[in-house]
C-alpha cells in the first residue's frame, strides 16, 4: 500500500494458539502462527528481529512496509481441521499497543487468496481516551454473512503494559466468552457453525487481505508492532500465583479452571441467563427489555426482576394525587409535574400569540401551563407575550416591525398593532 510510513512501537508481545479442548485425538493440541508461517526461519521484507519479553521469547519487529504473512498450507488445514472439528477451541494473544498506533490492529485472519471473502479475524484496539482495549471477533457463518463480536474490557486497563486476550468458541454450549486476563469482559450467544473454508484459503499473521477497490485484493489493515514468541512456558499465573502444567483450581463460585501448556482454561459451571436475545451471568443486573423501570437479576438460571423503590411523595397542603410521568418510574405529587418546565399546574388552555387576547377557556383540563403574561412559542415552549407578533388587516408583522400609511403610523408591540393617526 502505497504512502504508508514506517512505525516503531514498544513493543506488543503475540502467542496465537488455538487450542483444542475436546477428547478427539486427531486434532492438533496447538498451532503455533509463528511457526506457521516461518517467522525465524525466512526473511520477510519489514519484519527484523528484536528482543522479546524475556531472554527465551524471540521476538519480531514488524511495520507498515511488513510483506504477506501467510502460513504454510499445511498450518491452514490444521487450523481448518481444529475450527470445523472442535466443539470448544481457543484463540488468545498477548498484547501490548503502542501510545499512538492503537486502533484496528488485526492479530490473525482467514480469508480467500483473492481478498473476496474474510472467514475470520482477531482484532484489538486501544481506547481512543487514552485507556481500555476493545476486541473485535468476525467470524463468517453458513449463511455466508460476517458476524461481528465486539467486547471491551475496563476504562482502567492500560493497553501500553502485556495484556493476554483470549477467545473461546464453545459450540456445545452456543456460547462466545471473551477474556483479558484471564478474566471474561463478555459472553455472546453462539448459534452459528463457520462457514466451511475453501482449500485455498489463506491463514495470516498480523494483516487483513481484503477487496478495497477495483476488485483487487490487498492488505487493508497491518498489525504495526513488535511481536514475541513464549518458549518452553508450560506453567500459568493467575493473581500472582503460579500453576505447574495440568493443575486445577476453583478461581470463584463460578469458574473452574486448569493449566494447560501455559494456557488458563476456565470451565464456567452457573448457569447464565437470557433476556431478549442478551446472555447475563450469575448475579449479573440489568435494566428489563420490557419494563425499564424494573432491575432484573440473573439468580441460578432463572431471571427475577423487582420495581424500583421509590420515596413516598410528600403532598402535604397540595391534593394529595400523585402521577408517575412518563419516562420515570417514581411517582410525584400531581401539582409538582410542572417543576423544571417553566409552566404552572392549573386548570386552563393553550395560550398562543394568536389567541392570547382576551382568552377565555370555554372548558379547563387540569395540567402545565404557561403563567400569566407568557404564551406558548412554536416549540411548545412559553415566552413572553411582548415577543409575539400582530397579525393587522390580514398581514402578520414581527415584534418592533413598523407600517404607515398616508394618515397612519403603527407599531407591532406586545402581539398588538399600536397606530397614532395624523390625519
């Protein structure tokens, strides 16, 4: 891509490994990109090397000049075979994004040779106000339409220090559960099977090849980086403990979780709930997609939702009716509706700059009018009366507007026509 400019970042620290949860033993434990597509064994134009995490991790520098990082045909089948053979499988990096660079940076993709079709995609950003990582998982299904997840972590998270991201397909449960830190941010209902890739297809590190114009395909989007490798770290950290390979633990009430090759696997063993079309956890509240004045609670599965508890109004000297508004959930005394309005609770009409002289209500409803001395302008809202204007042998003329004639002169002050006569 023509006029991109080279960018240097501190670094962010990539391990993409899918990884199969399942007892088919066909299928590939792991799938190391790097690997995949030659990283230390060929030389990419854009792409040197430079020191990783630690002394063990060799690591990458990668720019906007970084040529197509495609892996070999075989690394493609494996991870075609893991995708479409495993009930549960794993996607997870380890990020970290420069102080400026921060947005759209793809960490792996699946897409046609020609840039046609886009089958699946990784993807982070950093928050535009300077804290947070928002993730993005596209994944095409049998319908062959893009559905895209977006999941955001905390404000407070700072995206320029090693986040790992993780993303956990579990067609069994129809479930999508996104994780930082090995801690979930989201989970998405998950009905959909992967569209079937065709044998041509490529898998790519770090770039999105896509038609942009002219029907031609080409690298859209770069992940702008340095990436490391992990080497021989088979153990996990959590909560600044460590786990030797194989171990289990109960992280909460929750999650189950073992270690496996460095990788944390949580099994989430509550059962979630589900309010129009949205999945909540246990204990997770939320505002009713039917009544949103209620507070509703996901309690072992099933969803109770409560009214809000409101303040008895105080109405003393007034009524003593109350009325909730629309929009509220509280009610309030009757006369105090008008409260913020600038009308008043009475019982009249509509006074407007056409009718306002000598206006009598021939019948009276009860509600928020405008107060003596002030009407209702086109936005239904009240202004003084001395900003309307007069209406004076059928043409209407603007506040301070003048007319004379050859006897006459007159004046349009307060919605009335004040004329002196000289003749």
């Amino acid at each position: 891509m023509a006029g991109l400019r080279d960018v240097v970042f501190t670094g962010i620290f990539l391990f993409f490994l899918t990884q199969r949860i399942s007892s088919n033993s066909n299928l590939p434990k792991e799938i190391n990109v790097f690997d995949a597509v030659g990283l230390g064994s060929k030389v990419f134009p854009g792409v040197s090397s430079t020191a990783g995490q630690n002394n063990k991790s060799p690591a990458y520098h990668f720019t906007q000049k970084t040529d197509h990082m495609i892996a070999s045909q075989n690394a493609f089948e494996e991870v075609d075979k893991l995708i479409h053979n495993s009930s549960d499988f794993i996607v997870s990096a380890y990020a970290k994004l420069g102080a400026k660079e921060i947005y759209k940076n793809p960490i792996v993709s699946i897409n046609s040779k020609d840039g046609n079709q886009l089958y699946f995609l990784l993807q982070i950003s950093g928050n535009a106000r300077g804290s947070g990582l928002e993730i993005v998982v596209t994944v095409q299904t049998k319908g062959g339409s893009p559905k895209r997840f977006e999941a955001s972590s905390s404000r407070s998270l700072d995206y320029t220090t090693w986040h790992k991201i993780a993303v956990r397909i579990q067609e069994s449960e129809s479930l999508m559960r996104v994780y930082v830190d090995d801690s979930m941010i989201n989970v998405f209902s998950f009905r959909y099977t992967p569209q079937p890739y065709p044998k041509d297809a490529q898998l790519r590190l770090g770039q999105v090849f896509e038609v942009y114009l002219e029907n031609t395909g080409e690298i859209t989007s770069r992940f702008r980086c340095q990436c490391t490798d992990v080497v021989g770290k088979k153990d996990c950290v959590v909560d600044g403990l460590k786990y030797a390979d194989g171990n289990r633990w109960t992280r909460d009430k929750c999650n189950i979780c073992h270690c496996e090759w460095g990788q944390v696997i949580c099994t989430y063993t509550c059962q979630v709930c589900k309010d129009n079309d949205q999945t909540y956890m246990e204990g997770e509240t939320w505002k009713s997609s039917n009544d949103s004045c209620q507070t509703c609670k996901c309690e072992g599965g099933k969803v109770t939702c409560s009214p809000p508890v409101c303040p008895k109004p105080d109405c003393s000297g007034k009524s003593g009716d109350v009325v909730t508004l629309k929009g509220q959930c509280c009610p309030i005394c009757k006369e105090d509706q008008c409260r913020g309005t600038g009308k008043v609770f009475k019982c009249g009409c509509d006074a407007t700059c056409s009718n306002y002289d000598g206006l009598k209500c021939q019948s009276c409803t009860q509600g928020c009018f405008c107060p003596e001395g002030r009407v209702l302008n086109g936005q239904g809202k009240c202004m003084a009366t001395a900003r309307c204007g007069c209406l004076h042998k059928g043409k209407r003329y603007k506040t301070l507007e003048q007319y004379s004639d050859d006897c006459q002169f007159c004046l349009c002050l307060g919605g009335k026509m004040h004329c002196d006569k000289w003749c």
